[in-house]
C-alpha cells in the first residue's frame, strides 16, 4: 500500500470513527419511540434543512449526475436538475408546514401513521398498506447503498468486496442504531458538508488541471451539442441529437418524486418549529441548486481534462470524482488526505441515503405492523429496544441481498 492509499484510509477511518461517534453521542437522549424515530420534535432548521437533501441526494450526486455530463453535455444532466431543484422547492413550500402541523395535531411519528389518523382508520389498514410498500421498496435499496460502499472500498483499496460491503454497512447500522432519528439527521448534517467540500475541491483542482477556464469553454464549445439544453452530445459520433419535449418533461419529473419520500417527510415533521420551516426551505433549495450546478460541471471539466490529457478516457464516467481525487492523492501527504476527505464525500453521500432508509423501512415493521396493525403490547424502554432489533433483522437482510456485486 502506496503513502497517498494509507493517507486517503486515514482520512476515511477519521470520517467513520466519527460517525461511530455521533452514535454514542445521541444513544441515551432516546427514552421513548418518539424520540428513537422522530427525534422527540427537536430538530434545528439547518439541520433540517441539510440531513434532508444530504438523505436524498445519495451517490447519485457526486457520480451519476456528473458522469452524465462527463458523457453527454448539459441536456439530460441539466433538465433532470432543473426537476430535482423545482420539486426540491415545492416540496418544502406546499407539504412541509402542512405535514409538520398535522402530524404534531394527531401525534404521528411516521408517514404511514400520518395516513390512518389523519383520515381516521381505526383498523390502521392504510397505516400497514404504506408500511409494506416502504419495505418492498426500502429493503432493496437500503442493499444497494450496501453495495455501493462495499464496491467503492474494493475498487479504491483491492479488498474483499464482501468485507468491504460488511463493515460499512456496520458502520451505518451501529450508529443508526444507537442514536436513532437524531444520529441519522446529524450525521447527514456532517456528511452534507463533507459532500460540500469534496465538490468545490474536485471543481478547482479539475478547472486548474484542464488549463483553466477558458480551455474547458473552449472544449465544451467544440463538441456538438455539448452545452445544448435542446440537444444530446453523442461521444459514440462525435455528432448530436435532438432532444424530445418528451424526453424533457420526463427528466424534469424526477421532481415529483419528493412529495412521497418518507425519509424526507420524516425531517418535515421533525423539526422543532413549524415557523422555521421557512429557513430551512432557503437554505435547503439553495444548497440543492449550488451542488447540483457544480456536479454538473465538474462533469464539463473532466472532459476538458480528458482533453487536455490530465485525465484518461473514462470507460466508467461515473467514477469521474474518484479519478479526480487519484489524481489529487498524487501532490504530498496532505493532498492524500483531501483525497481521501473527497472519496468520504462519495461514502457520505451514500451513507446518508442508507441511515434514513433504515429507520423509515424499520419504524414500518416495528411501530406500524406490530404495534398499530397486530396490536402488540410494546411501551417504554421495550419499544426503543424492539425498534433497535427491528433494525438489525432488517440489516442483516439487506446485507444478505447485497452479498453479490454483480446482481
């Protein structure tokens, strides 16, 4: 193992122990269920804010949305960002004071128990409806965050994919675990940030080492319809083609897809004051459109850099930060050691999007299945102990789906 490879693991190691560590903090502030799912109400707005986009954004925005940019130019990149940011804003504008003052009214700790008091189902049928479905849907894609650290920790450092997968899915679960909703939201709140610095980093050092700005304008201009919202660059070709309004309104739906998100619903109904819900929508629309801007040029940068010859051809581009940050481990110590903070930004944005899914799948079973549905007798200390076992079974299974890189 090189200097640069122990100095990125360092820095790594630092970021896991200290979400280990955010754990333990919050482990004895969880006294009822409410507090273990929901935090007991108390969220600040800039936590709110940020654990909520931080939660949703996953990997996808340090790899899949520039790596379309990388290949492409700014037309699918860019109208899917223009519907995420749009539905980001929307979101927090007509739901979240909405569903902050409802659920507090009827006092509901998860979405599906919003829906059965809120439309007075005394059998809580819809209440165990959404339940399943959020563990249909959940359980796969908690897996697939599973996976996605196990792949990142394999391809960075050649170790087993499976251990790779094992250990950072016991980082997430020890501290979801242990500290709960609270634990959840302020490491997402930590890992928004370190997302934040990887994103600025990987964008001056690309712009620097592509010969600077006018160099990747230059390039960009160069390849046909490169920087059209009204056509897609072909690599393939060369060439371009047109894109469709159907294509467009299709990319720009992706928005829609907040308003029945239970991770971050569950923020909205979280925080501590319904009145505050107007700052934390600005700073979370705010922060939303910033990165995503910068990720979609990071992607127009490393494909100056391809030009200009400090980076090879990506046959993967979504590994183009990654690249990016090899390329940054290789100027001294501490170089490395930003490196390795950019490739924790990577496991951050996938971590956050994983813890969230874990509590909403497990609140499903433990709180809206067995309690609600089959009326099972669970208070106190013993409900947050349910609720923490509840979280390891459905762990376990979801490491078990992940067992396969290739599935």
């Amino acid at each position: 193992m090189t200097i640069s490879q122990i100095c990125i693991c360092l820095a790594i190691a630092v970021y896991l122990i200290a979400m280990l560590g955010v754990g333990v903090w919050f482990s004895k502030r969880n006294n009822s269920v409410d507090d273990f799912y929901l935090g007991g109400r108390k969220l600040g707005p800039f936590v709110t804010a940020m654990s909520a986009e931080a939660s949703d954004m996953s990997s996808w925005l340090l790899m899949g949305l520039p790596g379309v940019a990388y290949l492409s130019g700014l037309a699918e990149a860019s109208w899917t960002a223009i519907g995420l940011a749009v539905g980001t804003y929307l979101n927090w504008l007509i739901v979240a004071r909405r569903i902050r003052r409802y659920s507090h009214q009827i006092d509901a700790i998860t979405v599906p128990q919003f829906f059965s008091k809120r439309w007075g189902d005394e059998r809580n049928l819809l209440s165990a409806i959404a339940a399943v479905v959020i563990m249909i849907f959940f359980v796969p894609y908690l897996a697939s965050g599973f996976s996605a650290c196990g792949k990142l920790f394999a391809s960075l450092f050649g170790i087993n994919y499976v251990s790779a997968m094992l250990i950072s899915a016991a980082v997430i679960v020890i501290y979801t675990v242990m500290g709960g909703f609270l634990a959840a939201s302020f490491t997402d709140l930590v890992q928004s940030i370190i997302m934040t610095v990887a994103l600025v980093v990987v964008l001056g050092f690309g712009v620097a080492q592509a010969g600077g700005m006018e160099a990747v304008m230059d390039n960009a201009r160069s390849l046909a319809g490169y920087l059209s919202l009204v056509n897609i660059h072909d690599p393939a070709t060369g060439g371009s083609a047109p894109y469709s309004l159907l294509t467009i309104c299709s990319l720009l739906a992706w928005g829609l897809g907040y308003f029945g998100m239970p991770h971050i619903l569950l923020r909205f109904m979280a925080i501590e004051e319904e009145k505050k819900l107007a700052l934390s929508r600005r700073v979370a629309t705010t922060w939303v459109v910033i990165s995503m801007g910068v990720a979609v040029f990071i992607g127009v940068v490393g494909n100056g850099m391809t030009k200009a010859g400090a980076m090879e051809q990506l046959s993967d581009a979504e590994t183009i930060i990654v690249q990016i940050a090899n390329l940054i481990s290789c100027y001294g110590v501490p170089a490395a050691l930003l490196a390795g903070v950019i490739l924790a930004g990577i496991l951050a944005a996938t971590m956050s999007t994983a813890d969230s899914q874990l509590l909403a799948a497990s609140s499903s079973v433990s709180q809206n299945l067995a309690v609600e549905f089959f009326h099972l007798k669970i208070n106190g200390k013993k409900s947050v102990l349910v609720a923490r076992s509840t979280m390891v079974v459905i762990s376990l299974i979801a490491a078990f789906l992940a067992r396969d890189p290739d599935s």
